[in-house]
C-alpha cells in the first residue's frame, strides 16, 4: 500500500498545479476580467437596473413639478396648475402698463396678458430677447371678459421632475418682496417652487379694457 501512494504521488504534476495556483494568484491581483459572454450578461443586468424608475422615499405624497428657467434663474411650478406651454409668436404691448406687464396675445382666439417674469420677481436684466417660452396658468377668456389665465415669459422649458413633498425646503429668510411673495419652497439644491394660485389671483397682473391687435 505505501508503495501505491508513492506511485500516485509520482503521478501527480505538482509543478504544473503550483504553476497554475501561481496564475490564479496573479490575475486576483490584477481583477478578474470576465469572459465576452459573462461581460454581456453583466451588463444585460446593469441595463435593467439602470431602465428601473427611481424609487420615492414617500409616495403617499409627491410633488409633481415643471421646471423652467428664467435668465440663469431656475424655478417650478405643481404640473397640476401649468395649463400648456406655447412658443411666443405674437405680442402686443400694453400702454402705461407696468414694467412687468410684456403685453398681450391670442391663444386660438382668446386673450392672454403675458408677464415678464424676470422683472415682477426683480431678477435684475433679463433681456426680452430671450423670454422666448409662455408657461400657461389658468384657462384664457374670450375677448371681452376679465381674469381666468396668465401667461408667463419664461427662458427655457427644462421638464417634469416628481419629489415627496415633504422635501420642500421652507424659504429662505432672506428673500424679500414679489419674490417672497410668490414663493412657496425650495427644491433642493436650488430651485424656488411658485404659487401659481397667487399668481392668477394678483390684481396686478390681470389687464382688462384692452384691445388685442395682432403684431409680428
């Protein structure tokens, strides 16, 4: 029997298995490079990972936001209260009106005054040049009648984004003026949610007793 298991000792390659330990050693040093047919089903699994939507700490209540720019200024309105968003075709401006009043025009028919928002929230200069987008708010009368819709001059559209809406910063102290008065939160890092409401509901902005003529 010893002489056996010195025959298989003799039969056992023992240089080429530390030869090969030695081989595995290296490449767990260097890291493992999977196959092509194991690289292609790793990444099969991290695309559908990544395809997932991302999941809200809270759904019992989120926040469903449009978001939009005004200058380098970002901000959001609830999507509840954005009506549509227009291309600015026509304005018609608006005699002896306030600075923030752009001026009026049609949508299908119906009157919309149109608010240059980078002046009611005192942004400093925010050429007209590039308020080139209206965010709706409420639903426009027919010529004649008073209130109901106002349109906003906005930069640009960025897109729908969804929140809990229990993370809403409340604003900060040291915003003052329209801008306090309008706002309703911060969304983290730094975006000022609106209130559309107080908006359509300032006397202020609503212009009545004028005629709507087209212009280019």
């Amino acid at each position: 029997m010893a002489m056996d298991r010195a025959a298989e000792g003799r039969g056992i390659d023992w240089e080429d298995i530390h030869r090969r330990l030695a081989g595995w050693a290296a490449a767990l040093e260097r890291g493992w490079v999977p196959d092509e047919e194991t690289t292609r089903r790793i990444l099969h699994r991290r695309g559908l990972e990544l395809a997932k939507p991302p999941v809200l700490e809270d759904d019992g209540d989120i926040l469903e936001y449009m978001e939009f720019t005004v200058g380098q200024e970002r901000y959001g309105f609830e999507t509840a209260a954005v009506t549509e968003v227009l291309a600015l075709n026509r304005l018609t401006t608006v005699p002896k009106a306030p600075s923030f009043i752009a001026g009026l025009t049609t949508v299908r028919g119906q009157v919309l005054p149109l608010v240059h928002l980078g002046r009611l929230l005192d942004l400093g200069a925010v050429p007209s040049s590039e308020l080139r987008r209206v965010v709706v708010l409420g639903q426009a009368q027919a010529p004649g009648q008073s209130g109901g819709a106002l349109g906003l001059l906005v930069t640009s559209i960025v897109g729908v984004s969804r929140m809990p809406r229990a993370k809403v910063q409340a604003p900060p102290s040291v915003v003052t003026g329209r801008q306090r008065h309008y706002l309703v939160g911060v969304v983290p890092p730094h975006l000022a949610l609106l209130d559309a409401q107080r908006l359509l509901a300032d006397p202020d902005l609503t212009v009545e007793g004028r005629s709507v003529a087209r212009s280019g």
